[in-house]
C-alpha cells in the first residue's frame, strides 16, 4: 500500500531501466488494484459479509453506520470513485449537497469548521470551492469505509499501509511468520485472486516485488507466498527502501521460503546481475549485494561491481500503469499534504543521494543517501521531456533527498529555454544559494512547492545535529521562496537529544513568528527517533544519549530505544505543537503566546519578539 493518488516511482524506474536493455519487463501496481476492488460494489458486499458476522453489541458506530446505510454504500460507491478519479466531475455538486454519499463517523470532523451560517467547510472552500469541497467530502467517506474494514473484516487495514507493524523494526519474523500461516483476511483473499490473474496474463519467469515502505511488507511477502504456491518455478525476488534500510543485517532463513533472492540498493545492476544469473551466463558468486540462502544459511553476495551511471538509467516509464485510475484524495486541509494525496504527479530523480549528508538524525550511512551523483540539465529535461510525451501529464514530484541547487539552477534554465510547462515541487536543503533571483527563476521554470527541513528550530540544536543551517538563514531563504509565489512546507521535529523544554517553546516561537511574516505556509512536526543508520545511533556519546538496541535482531533492524541524558515528557509537547501548528496554517492564534497551546506550565520563551522581522530586514 503506498499513496493512492499516483504510481510509487520503483517499478517505473525499473520498467524503464530493463525495456532500454531490450530486456522484456511489465510492471503491474497490485496495490491499486486492490484498493479499487475492496472499493467497488463486490467489494462493499464481501465487506458487509464481514460485517454481518460481527455481534451487534460488538460493532463500532462506522460498522453500524454502514450496515444501516448498506444499499447506498453500494450505489454510490461506483461514482464516487469515478469521481475521485476525474472521471466526472459534475458529481461534485450532488456531492457537496450532502444528501447523495451516505455520512459515517468520520463526517462528524466537519462540525469543527462550520461557520457562522452553519456551513462546514464554508471557510475552507468558500462559495465557489465545489470541486474541492466534494473531493474532501468524498475522501471521509473512503475513511468511513476504510474505518468499517478495519473494525469488522481486518484490524491491519489502511489505505497507505497495511500491517505496518508486522515489519516496521522487526527484530525477528516471528510475527510475520504467524500472521503469513494464519488464513487469509477478506482483503487477503481479494489480493491473492488479483495476484494469480496477474501471474496468468503475464507468464513471468522473474517477479520482482518492490516494498519501498514496512506497510508494503507483509502484503509483499503473501503475494510471494501464493506465487511459489502457484507455480514454485517462478523466481522470486524482494527490493526496495524498506528492503535497503532495515534489512542490512538479515539472518532469517526463513524469509526465503518466500523470496529466491533479497537485493539491497539501487535495483539496476544487481537486477542485471541476476538475469545474467538466471540465464546461466554468470556464476552465483558474481551476485551484486543479494541475499540468498544456501545450505539452509543466509549468505550475502557482492562481487563488487559498480553500479550503473546515474546518467545512464534511462528514463521511466508508466506504460503498463492504470494512470488514470488514481484517486486524487483531499485528506488533511494542509497545503503540502494535499500535493502529497492529490493528483497524478510524474515522479523524478534530479540526483541521486544527498549532497550534504552529514545531517546527524538522518541514514547518512546508507547508499541512497551517501552516493551522490548528478546528470547533466540538457539529461534530466530530455526525461522530463519524455515523460510528458508518454503520460500526457506535465506535473513532476522530484523525489530527491535534498535537490541541490546547482542542479535545480541548471534545470530551471534547460526547461525555460526549451519553452518546456511543467508544474514541479520537491525536497530541498534551506541553503544560503536560494537567492531572491534564484527562487524567481525556480518559480518561472514551474516550481510550486518545495518542502525544507528547519527541523529543531534552535540554533543550538541545528548545529548539534549538523544541519547547516540556522534559523536566521532560513527565515530568509523560505521568504524569498514565498515570495517568488512558491509554497514552503517545513519539516519540524521534536524530541532531539538534550533538547529542552525551553527549547521547544523557543522553537513554536519561532515557528509563529515564521508563519506570522509569511516565510511559511506549512509544516509538519515529526517525533525523532534514532535510527541504527545514523550519527547518533552510530555515535550515541556525542549526542549524550545511551541506546538500548535490540539484541537478537534477525530481521529487521532500524529504530533504536534511547535515553536521553535529560528527561523530558515530549509526548505532552508534542501534542500542543501538532495543536499549535494545525491552527498557525489556518492563520489562527499567530498573536497568542506560545505558552498558552501547552497543558501544563511551561517557561516564558526567550526568543526576542522581532527576531524573525529583524532577519528578513537585514536582507532587504
Ligand atoms: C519521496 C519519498 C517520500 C514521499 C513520497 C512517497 C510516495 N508514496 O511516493 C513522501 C514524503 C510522501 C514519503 C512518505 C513516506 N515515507 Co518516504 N521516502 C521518499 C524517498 C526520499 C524517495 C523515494 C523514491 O521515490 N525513490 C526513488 C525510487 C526509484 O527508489 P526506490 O524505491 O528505492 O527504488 C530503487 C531501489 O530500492 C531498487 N528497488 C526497488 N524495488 C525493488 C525491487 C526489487 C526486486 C529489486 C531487486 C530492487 C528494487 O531499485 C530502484 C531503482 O534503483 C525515500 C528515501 C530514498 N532516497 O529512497 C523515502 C523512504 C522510502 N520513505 C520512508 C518512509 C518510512 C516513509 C513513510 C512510511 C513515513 C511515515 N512514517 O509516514 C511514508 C509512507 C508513504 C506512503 N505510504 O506512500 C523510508 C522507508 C524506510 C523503511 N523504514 O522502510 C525511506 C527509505 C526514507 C527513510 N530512510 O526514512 N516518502
């Protein structure tokens, strides 16, 4: 399960990459497939069957709700998906009309944003918002269905991940082991008679199967497990993000039942590896960083060869995808969420690996961060313009790390002498060499949006963690970005080792004030968490923290426990910058103290209450 509004770039990449070596290769996104199965008239009926077995007193109030409103679930569930997938889009007025979708629980988050009039979502989408507002009111009865899946028919469902924790810093497969030999859930059923069709329209030899996230994980390993029922001949083969950050220390044979090879990194030359394998034109040990069993022992093969240019992947392809069944969601009434779950985005690599790394919260040690590598303007734009021609589609998520900026200058450029229109956002670093004039640039060459991390905002604790960057820089940088008409969402984070209660007062402080002078429009804080790839899990001492990591891993290995050489409650912190945060992007609250979104008592802050003001003055 990944995002359901656009394909996950890994089988696009791949697809390209083998078609351009004449190798004949399909991608198929099961993923999808089953979601618009579950959502489809058959689907809701082998849902309610979950449901009917369910005791009454047992049913929760979204249960409940759809088996009373079954019959309309079941009419209307064909046009809101064709809908959601711009299909038709004169629905949007039955739809804002709230008498044609049947509401559940999930609807009763709309009571929060009426207005005075009584109009939910009135301030939101104001008079003339129809197409959004519908696409909101569509996407909660998704999450009502969703709520009904996971409360009657299968307690790991979500749209975006399924049974997360049976893979997420694993440390032995034990769980995984047991709910693979349990019988298959409804939405297991549904997956299994999606993958055998698959498996007899394409008649693979080799399937490679993509878990670029631990939510993709079991359902990975159940499509292996029916593949090797049905047809033990086929060879099996797992990769992808998930695979390259937390299975680096791999010991459980028993993960091979399902999979024949286990590869970690960029897929293409160890992909090429095993087909020269496989066809018997290469010797088992001239493997490129692929796990497989032998002698009942897993053993890890890597002849070392380079792998292949950045400049030389070749362009991605989506034929073979349903790229006009994506839905586009409106989810979270956050602007850079909304890119994240709404629309069908082309996504792009403008160079692969990260150009600082030295981010110490970050997997620096891990090659899709360490092996940085560029591809020429002229390159990267004959993709771009590539892309175009074959999807029809001119909206790109570059999918970087951290875009450099010479890169995103050189771009810019190639794009606007070509006269190429695209619509473009992605990651970067908040760097000094984000001019004024460079932003306009980036702005005329399509930039919308672009996402930074200013992390812990506290100077402090950005050079602790080796950010580069302080909160002055950034306050400019994200203003000229706005300026230039471009959106700037910042990842914010919390809990970082020895930071203080103060200094998170001082960093909402700053966060105010930054939303307060425009130089952002969005933000999510995210909760840190020491992972065994980075300088503070691999340097505990320096960042004063000690690690409690697990002992036995076999499987997986990522997360590690920590205590802090302080002790601060950052749950209860956290939860008042979330509150605090959410209200800032609707421009509510920007003039209250800080002090008043925490529960308990907390420190007056100490950042002066022009800061912001006075750094952007210093630059005009
Ligand atoms: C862009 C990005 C996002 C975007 C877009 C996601 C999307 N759905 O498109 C956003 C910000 C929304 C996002 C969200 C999340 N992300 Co993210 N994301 C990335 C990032 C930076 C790039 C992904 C990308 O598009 N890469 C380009 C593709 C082509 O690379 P690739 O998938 O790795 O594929 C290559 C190889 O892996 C290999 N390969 C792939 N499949 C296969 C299969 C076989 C058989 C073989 C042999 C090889 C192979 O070959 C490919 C070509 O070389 C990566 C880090 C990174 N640099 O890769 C993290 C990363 C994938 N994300 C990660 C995580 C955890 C998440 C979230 C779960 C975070 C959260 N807690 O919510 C969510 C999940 C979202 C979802 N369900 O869709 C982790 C996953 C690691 C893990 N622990 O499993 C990563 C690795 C970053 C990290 N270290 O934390 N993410």
């Amino acid at each position: 399960m990944t995002q359901l509004n656009t394909p996950y770039p890994s089988t696009a990449y791949l697809t390209g990459f083998l078609r351009a070596r004449t190798i004949d290769a399909a991608q198929v996104d099961l993923a999808l497939a089953l979601v618009l199965k579950l959502l489809s008239s058959d689907g809701l009926r082998g849902i309610h069957d979950g449901v009917s077995r369910t005791p009454i007193r047992k049913r929760s109030p979204s249960v409940s709700n759809f088996h009373a409103h079954f019959e309309r679930y079941v009419e209307t569930i064909d046009p809101a998906i064709a809908y959601l997938q711009n299909r038709d889009a004169t629905l949007a007025h039955r739809i804002c009309s709230r008498s044609f979708l049947p509401e559940g629980p999930r609807f009763s988050s709309l009571e929060a944003y009426s207005d005075a009039d009584g109009d939910a979502l009135g301030w939101a989408f104001g008079a003339l918002g129809t197409q959004d507002r519908a696409r909101h009111l569509a996407t909660l009865y998704l999450n009502d269905i969703a709520d009904v899946i996971r409360d009657a028919v299968d307690s790991r469902f979500e749209f975006v991940r399924y049974a997360e924790s049976l893979a997420a810093s694993q440390p032995t497969f034990e769980p995984l082991a047991s709910a693979l030999a349990a019988a298959p859930t409804f939405v297991d059923s549904t997956l299994l008679q999606l993958t055998l069709d698959t498996i007899r329209q394409h008649r693979p030899s080799l399937v490679l199967i993509s878990a670029p996230f631990p939510g993709n994980v079991y359902a990975a390993f159940r499509i292996a497990q029916w593949i090797k029922a049905h047809d033990a001949a086929i060879c099996v083969a797992l990769g992808g993000g998930y695979v390259n950050t937390e299975l680096r220390a791999l010991k459980e044979r028993r993960v091979f039942d399902y999979f024949d090879y286990v590869t970690l990194d960029a897929g293409e030359r160890p992909i090429l590896s095993l087909i020269e394998h496989l066809q018997g034109k290469r010797k088992r040990s001239e493997l490129v960083r692929t796990y497989v069993r032998i002698n009942d022992a897993v053993e890890f093969i890597d002849c070392n060869e380079p792998d292949i240019a950045f400049s030389e992947l070749g362009t991605p392809t989506w034929d073979g995808l349903p790229i006009d069944s994506y839905l586009s969601l409106l989810d979270m009434l956050n602007p850079m969420h909304r890119l994240w779950s709404d629309g069908r985005w082309n996504k792009l690599t403008i160079a692969q690996g990260c150009y600082w790394k030295k981010c110490s919260f970050c997997d620096v040690t891990l090659d899709y961060i360490s092996k940085y590598e560029t591809a020429s303007a002229e390159t990267l734009v004959d993709r771009i313009e590539a892309i175009v021609r074959e999807t029809g589609q001119s909206g790109f998520h570059f999918v970087d790390e951290a875009a450099p900026p010479k890169s995103l200058k050189a771009l810019a450029q190639e794009l606007i002498k070509r006269k190429l229109s695209i619509s473009w956002w992605g990651n970067i670093r908040f760097e000094k060499s984000f001019s004024p004039e460079l932003c306009r640039l980036l702005a005329d060459s399509g930039c919308i949006a672009i996402s930074g991390g200013l992390e812990v905002a506290s100077d402090r604790l950005l050079k602790l963690m080796k950010k580069g960057v302080s909160v002055e820089q950034v306050a400019r940088v994200t203003r000229a970005f706005t300026d230039a008409g471009i959106l700037v969402h910042a990842y914010l984070m919390y809990g970082f080792p020895s930071q203080t209660v103060q200094d998170t007062v001082d960093a909402l402080e700053y966060v105010r004030q930054l939303f307060s002078e425009g130089c952002v429009q969005s933000g999510f804080f995210h909760r840190f968490t020491c992972t065994v790839h980075s300088p503070v899990g691999k340097n505990p001492q320096e960042y004063g923290v000690t690690l409690h990591p697990a002992t036995d891993a076999t499987f997986a290995n990522n997360d590690i426990n920590f205590t802090d050489s302080i002790d601060v409650d950052h749950d209860a912190l956290g939860g008042a910058l979330k509150k605090a945060l959410y209200n800032y992007m609707h421009g509510v609250g920007l003039e209250a103290d800080v002090r008043s979104w925490f529960d308990g008592k907390v420190p007056r802050t100490t950042v002066p209450k022009q800061f912001i003001a006075r750094a952007l003055a210093q630059n005009a």
